[in-house]
C-alpha cells in the first residue's frame, strides 16, 4: 500500500475461477483471489482508496461479472473509491474487471476493450485417424457427448455453442455499459475491437491517458477532495453488515453446490440399485432358463433311453422268433412303436398256432414233422410255448 493510503492490486495475467498458490508463477490469477483480496482492502481502515493494476489479456467467463459487480458494490459500502490504471492490456474479461473502477486510466501504448465472448473447438479427429485410433462414445442424453474434440462439431453442437456464446456476450455488454454509463448499442458496435492510447478516451472506454504513476497521484488527491468535501467514516462493523450478503451469497451457493452433488449421488444410487435389480433378474431368469433346459434334456435322455431298451428288447425277441421257427420283422416292430411285450406275445402266440395265419409282423413258423407223443390242442401248445419263452 502506498503512503498516502492508497491500496494498489494487481491483476495480471490470464484471468481464472478458482487458482492456487502456483498461480504467480504461472501467470494466473484467480477471481477468488481478487475477491478476497478487495475484502480484506475495504476492511482495512488505513486504508482510503483501491487502485486496481490491469495487465491481463483476459480469461475465464465464470465468474468474471460477478467479480466485477462485487467490486463495484463493496466501493460503495464501503465509502472508498477504486480507480483502475491499464499497464498495459485490459481486455475481455480483464476489461470487465476494469470496468468496476470509476475512473480508467490508459498510458499511450495501452490497450483496452475487447468486450465480447469467443469459445473454440478443436477438431483432432484426422490426426487420431493418423494415429490409428478411433474413438467410441457410450452416453446417456443426446447432447452428453456434442462437442467433444474426437469428432467433427456437429450443426446441434455449434448452434448450442453460438447461443451460450452470444448470451455471454450480452451479459459483457450490458456490465460494461451499467459501469460506464455507456449505450449498449454503442458498446455492441464495437464488435469486440481492442482500443490504444488516446483512441481508448475517445471511445469512452478509457477517461485519462496517462502514465501509472500519474494516475496514483491524481487518485490521492481525488480522495483527498473527497474526504474533505463529504467525509465519511465506514466502521468495519458497518463495512462488515455491508458486505455480508455477498459473503451469504457465496455460503447459499456453497450448500446449493452440496446439494446438487447429494442430488446427484442419490440419483447415481438409484441407478445403481436399479442395475443390481435388473442384473438379479436377468440373472434369474438365465438360472431359471437353464433349470428349464436341464429338465427337458432329462426327459429327453429318459426317452432316448427307453426306445433303446426298447429297441435292445425287440432285437433279443428276433433271436428268440428264429430259434421257435417264427419269423419277426424287427424293423416293422421298431418303426410302429410296438413294445417288447407285445411282440413276445405275438412271436408266442405265432409260435404256439403253428400253421395258423401271420399276425401283424408276425410271419407263419416253419412246419415241422410231428414227433411221436402227445398230440396236445393249440391250448396246450400256446401254454407250453409261454413256458418255454419263460425259461428262457
């Protein structure tokens, strides 16, 4: 701070949301930063004046206006003047910083305005297709993957691009123009142009042309007027109250931050125990699907088991019809489905009728010459034939 109390802030470099301690050395300064920075400034009672130093080419959107915006207000809750010297570059979002201060200063080869938005897109899919790699996006929402540098902008992706950027832009204008009292049509006509020296005066962008320690100078004897014109005393306390919504609204944004990621988590929960459900299901049913094809595979083992037995049962009944002289067509019998039991019964009964007619695949046995003995009837002779195909 200087001896006349006059508190100088730099802001230099490009311009980001939220830093850290490697900022300086990188170039970077953050929005937060400068907030902080510009509280602890009003709070300070020794003090009786902000100058903020401009040398930055611009940065991050986010942010940036309200930055501004709070400048402005905690100047005049505070009762203490900001004043701005560009050393040398204030633009884009450096501008909007700028244009919190009352009064801006510009030396004669400064460089002040750019007052728009502009976004980029790079494309890098030739240079994968180069590389030999290609890029598969799996998502949920149809504009989840627009804009990606993997594939070319599609028209939907520029178009939302464009409209985010120009709603940007307007906001730019209308801060500049309520900080500077500026019409915004003027402002608009600008087209975004930087604006050196003298030329930054005349297009109201700047108030003074002058070197930096000529601006501090001016300023101090500004505040000097002031204080001795309308002296007013701004206690801490009164400063504190003053600011305090600022310091609320960061508090309400913070637990509106948490509960969006609560939101979120829970929502990611749901979905997580929906896909456990929906696995378990599936996972249920492919049990249950095998459970069902284990069974048809049993019944159908039983079946294949059977008609082989079957099959074993009437091959054996071909060799018993040959040794009682009976011819039997196994073939016939298995393609008809005719069980065991009733082709024993028909190679018996065949058996036992001797010359009696063929019955279904039962061919007539072959005559024979009577023994001496016993003439039995054909009764006798079909239980005698049931015997012996017991025996055997």
């Amino acid at each position: 701070m200087a001896d006349n109390g006059i508190a100088v802030l730099p802001v230099l470099g490009t311009l980001i949301r939220r830093g850290s301690w490697l900022d300086s050395e990188s170039g970077l300064t953050s929005y937060s930063a400068l907030s902080d920075a510009v509280t602890e400034i009003m709070y300070d009672p020794a003090v009786r004046g902000l100058m903020l130093e401009l040398d930055s080419p611009g940065g991050e959107a986010n942010g940036c206006f309200d930055l501004a915006r709070f400048i402005r207000s905690a100047s005049e809750e505070a009762g203490k003047p900001v004043w701005c010297h560009v050393n040398e570059v204030a633009a884009s979002a450096g501008y909007a910083i700028a244009s919190a201060a009352s009064q801006i200063w510009v030396p004669t080869t400064g460089e002040v305005g750019s007052i728009g938005c502009l976004a980029a897109h790079v494309d890098v899919s030739e240079a994968d297709k180069m590389a030999g790699v290609r890029w598969t996006y799996i998502f949920y929402g149809a504009e989840k993957a627009d804009g990606n540098m993997h594939e070319p902008l599609s028209n939907r992706a520029r178009a939302a691009v464009q409209a985010d950027v120009d709603a940007l832009g307007e906001m730019f204008v209308q801060l500049v123009s309520q900080h500077r009292g500026i019409d915004a049509a003027t402002i608009r006509a600008t087209e975004a142009c930087m604006y050196r020296g003298v030329d930054a005066v005349e297009s109201g962008l700047a108030d003074v042309s002058g070197s930096f320690d000529e601006a501090l100078e001016a300023f101090a004897n500004s505040v000097d007027e002031l204080q001795t014109v309308s002296p007013q005393a701004s206690s801490k306390s009164k400063l504190k109250v003053g600011l305090m919504p600022k310091v609320l609204s960061a508090a309400e944004t913070a637990a509106a931050a948490e509960a969006e990621t609560a939101r979120v988590a829970a929502e990611a929960e749901t979905a997580r125990l929906a896909a456990e459900a929906e696995t378990a299901r599936l996972a249920a049913e492919a049990e249950a699907a095998r459970v069902a094809a284990e069974a048809t595979a049993t019944e159908a083992e039983k079946a294949t088991t059977a008609e082989r037995t079957r099959c074993e049962g009437l091959a054996a009944i071909t060799a018993q019809a040959d040794r009682l002289g009976v011819t039997f067509n196994v073939g016939e019998a298995i393609k008809t489905n005719m069980s065991v039991s009733d082709a024993r019964s028909k190679v018996l009964d065949a058996a036992a009728a001797g010359d009696a007619a063929p019955v279904s695949t039962i061919a007539t046995p072959k005559a024979e010459t009577p023994r001496a003995g016993k003439i039995l009837d054909a009764g006798a002779k079909v239980s005698a034939w049931k015997k012996a195909m017991t025996r055997r």
